[in-house]
C-alpha cells in the first residue's frame, strides 16, 4: 500500500562510489529511492580520481527517476549532501570539468603539504584543519599547475571551483548559481571556521584567486533553484550540508553529549561542540552547520579506509562477492588467529595523521584463512573507532553513554558487536538508515517550515542495540593492534 503523504521533501545524496535521490514524506518515511554507482580511478599509487561528468549524469538520472515516481506538486524542498573535499574545477564557458575531479582520498599533494609544514600550526589555529592532502586546497593548487592553458582562463575568470555539492548545484541551475554551504566551505583549508568565510592569508599561502571560489550561504535556506530545461520541474534548493555533517545532524542534532559513526568508504566519528570549536592535536575542528546566522562547530575524527577496505577485498584480492558474505566469514572462528590488518590503503587518517603509511597485513601463517583475513579487516574498522573516540574522550567534560551508528556496515552484526565490545560501550543503530541523506532533508525542510530543528530529531529513532559481550578480549587485541600501527608509523 503507498505511504499518504501531505508533503515530500527530495534529497540528493553524493556519495563516493555512487549517487542517490530520495523522497521523504512529513513523517520522515522513505517514499523512493533511486541510486547509481559511478567509476572510480586509480591513476597512480595513491592517486583517486573521478569523472565530474559522470557524477552530473548520475546524480540528474537518479533524480529523474525519483520524479517519476511521485506527486511533484507535493515537493516542497531539495535537500543536498556530499562527499566533502573532492574538488572540481571547471569552465563555465563550456560547462565542463578541466580535469578529472581528484577526490578526498587523493594523496598526490602529500609532498607539497611537507613544504608548507612550517604553516601547519597557523593553519590547524584558523581552520581547524591539518595541513593534510586530505583537504582542498592542494588539489586546487595542484590542478592550476597541471592543467595545460589553465591560467589564461582564471585571469579571464572562466574557471569555478567547487566541491561536489558546488559543481552538481551549478548543473542543476543551469550554470546560474555558484554556491556552497558553511560545512563543506569548512573543508578547503580556505576558510577560517572562527569567521566562517574565506581568508585572504590562506587564499595566498596555497596561491588561489578567490574569483574561482563559490559564495558561501548557510545549510538551510531557499538558497537557489534548479532550471526547469534540466531537472522539467522548477525544485526549491533549500538546503547543502557535507555528507558527514548531515549525518551528525540526524543522529546527534545540537546534543554535545552525543557521538556518531559514519561506517561509509571511510569512517567519521563526529560529535557536536555546539557555538564553539574545540582544539585538539589529533583530531579536526570542523563547521557542523550554519543555522539561523549561527554557526555550530563538531569535532571530528576523519578515518580514511573503513568499507572502501571490504571493497579491496571484494574488487581486488577477490575473497568475497558481496559485502554480506563477511559477517559470516568473520564468526567461522572464535577469535582472530593472530592476524591483523592496518588499513592504510590511502595513508591513516585521524588520529594518526600518516599520509605516507601503507597497509599491512600481521601474523600469517600457513594456516591463515580467508576467513581470518575477512575478520581482520572488520576488526580494523572497530579499532580505528576506538582510537578516535579515546582522542574524543580526553576533550570532551563528559563521557559518552553509546555509539550512534549509522552506514552501510551496520548491517554487519559482527562489526557492530566487536565495535560495542572493543569500546565497551552500546552501539545504537537507527531505524533510517539514510542518515546522511536524511539529515540533507532536515536541512531543506526546517527551511519551507515543515520541521523545526526539534522535531526533526524526533524522527530518527533507535532499532537495534548492541551490549558490550567481551570488552576484556577486544580490548587485549585492540592494544596488538594500536602497538603495530605506532610501530609501522615510525618506520614511515
């Protein structure tokens, strides 16, 4: 039987394998969804690209199919989130990308962020951020001087920059509107998080004109509108907010005594400090969201390889068809034989902060199973957690009383249970399991008046819990495992 409803909200949800368009009812039920994976390249050791066309296709194709599907004239906003930091840098003359998009993951600016390092405390003060080649502004950097003409082109102010969220609104609107939002301008290593805008210091140190970069607006807000010849229907674009900061927005809201996992490509664990920014050595201070003209600030730890590490065993070591088949594997032994995997398939991220670490697998023997090599890895996953959220607990007054987690990997009972096991805490999973999605949609609808920030969060409820078994175990191989990371990070 369909689901009634009085009202729909859309969210576009840009992910890094593939992009999904969703339909929302008043009551936060899921009323459609359509989704479609894009290619991913790998032109060098390190190196992660994307074809920026590709994703527009992809995201105009699921959002189409979305429309067919329901009563548009019950639309009353479009809500977008996205992978954060991968950059896009096209000509608005033709309106395409001047270069592959290079994605998050990307390490090729590793060796310029060691030239700048002497700026590296200046810059961690004003953004929040490390000088890491995670963010933004390298890849910017890097793509002016390696594009071939490209230069002739900025001074003519015929380039744009943009995160994905940028590059897919200025698509949908038909080339009108360049803008991005607080949460995902937080992201470029350009903008001071104390301001919220641009800093002239910055904009010079990594030499970017501020004429390629978008207008930063807030996260909620009737912000622009897509072009009827692109999307057949004029839709509201009421709300942006980076994919991470959208799921923190579903699981915590503004509770500071509250911290989600994001078991996505990579892994974020992020908690709200609400109107002002924690400092930490190890983790990032991040714009959350842009409400009302306020900020509000998060702390987040920022883990490179977390299911992107079950797709290396799925597309290249060819142990597993479907990442269901693990939770099986991992449970064909009591315990972990011995073996251990460092997922630095892409550098470490928080809290290690090791671009030049390289993966590894501990403790072969000739009996080592694809089984164990399946459970190391998601013991990897709840390790990695587990080392951020003790970062979280030396900064935070109070400790927390579970793990809100949300993601594709939560469907791994395993996972989940090792996870509440290694921190010895619960770990909750919500009954939406689009919550980065969904907290685009809470954006856009607390912008038309459908929700206020409170009864959004009402709407995300808790479906299954998961209690500490075995903590003195886990917390015995958590300690091999954080000793052969710290190990592996001083020989880098």
């Amino acid at each position: 039987m369909p689901v009634k409803s009085k009202h729909i909200i859309l969210a576009l949800d840009l992910g890094t394998t593939g992009n999904r368009a969703l339909a929302f009812n008043e009551k936060g039920e899921l009323l459609v969804s359509e989704y479609k994976e894009f290619t991913q390249y790998f032109p060098q050791p390190g190196w992660v690209e994307h074809d920026a066309t590709e994703i527009w296709d992809s995201t105009l194709a699921v959002l189409k199919a979305v429309l067919r599907q329901i009563d548009t004239h019950k639309i009353k906003g479009l809500g977008i989130t996205n992978q954060r930091e991968t950059t896009v840098l096209w000509d608005i003359t033709t309106g395409n990308p001047v270069h592959k998009a290079i994605v998050w993951q990307c390490r090729r600016t590793s060796d310029r962020c060691k030239t700048l390092s002497e700026h590296a405390p200046t810059i961690k003060e004003k953004t929040g951020l490390f000088l890491d080649p995670y963010f933004s502004a390298t890849k910017i950097e890097w793509l002016i001087q390696h594009v071939p003409d490209i230069q002739d082109k900025i001074d003519k102010k015929k380039i744009r920059f943009g995160t994905i969220d940028s590059w897919i609104i200025w698509k949908l609107t038909g080339g009108k509107t360049h803008i991005t939002d607080a949460s995902n301008a937080s992201r470029t290593l350009l903008v001071n998080i104390h301001t919220g805008d641009y800093d002239s210091s910055l904009l010079k140190l990594f030499n970017i004109p501020k004429t390629l970069l978008p207008k930063i607006v807030e996260s909620s807000g009737h912000v622009a509108d897509t072009d009827p010849n692109t999307t057949g229907i004029s839709l509201p674009i009421t709300g942006i907010i980076g994919d991470q900061q959208a799921a923190l927005f579903t699981q915590c809201g503004l509770k500071t005594n509250t911290v989600k996992n994001t078991y996505g490509t990579g892994l974020f664990i992020v908690t709200p400090t609400g109107k002002f920014p924690l400092k930490s050595d190890t983790l990032i201070s991040t714009i959350a969201w842009k409400l009302n003209g306020e900020l509000y600030y998060a702390l987040e730890g920022s883990v490179f390889i977390g299911g992107a590490a079950i797709q290396w065993l799925r597309d290249e070591l060819k142990i597993i068809a479907t990442a269901a088949e693990t939770d099986g594997m991992a449970t064909q032994s009591d315990n972990n034989n011995g073996v251990y995997f460092i997922p630095a398939l892409s550098g470490l991220g928080a809290p290690f902060w090791a671009p030049e670490a390289r993966g590894l697998l501990l403790g072969l023997t000739r009996g080592t199973s694809q089984g164990d090599i399946v459970r190391a890895t998601l013991e990897s996953l709840a390790y990695q957690t587990r080392a951020v959220m003790d970062e979280m607990s030396k900064i935070k007054s109070s400790p927390y009383s579970s793990l809100l987690a949300d993601g594709g990997a939560v469907k791994n009972a395993f996972l989940m249970q090792f996870q509440s096991d290694v921190l010895d805490l619960p770990v909750h999973v919500p009954k939406i399991t689009e919550t980065t999605a969904f907290g685009a949609a809470g954006m856009a609808g607390i912008a038309v008046g459908l929700w206020t920030v409170e009864s959004f969060s009402k709407l995300n409820t808790i479906e299954k819990k998961y209690t500490p078994n075995n903590p003195p175990s886990a917390n015995a191989t958590y300690k091999i495992w954080r000793r052969a990371v710290d190990t592996m990070i001083q020989n880098c």
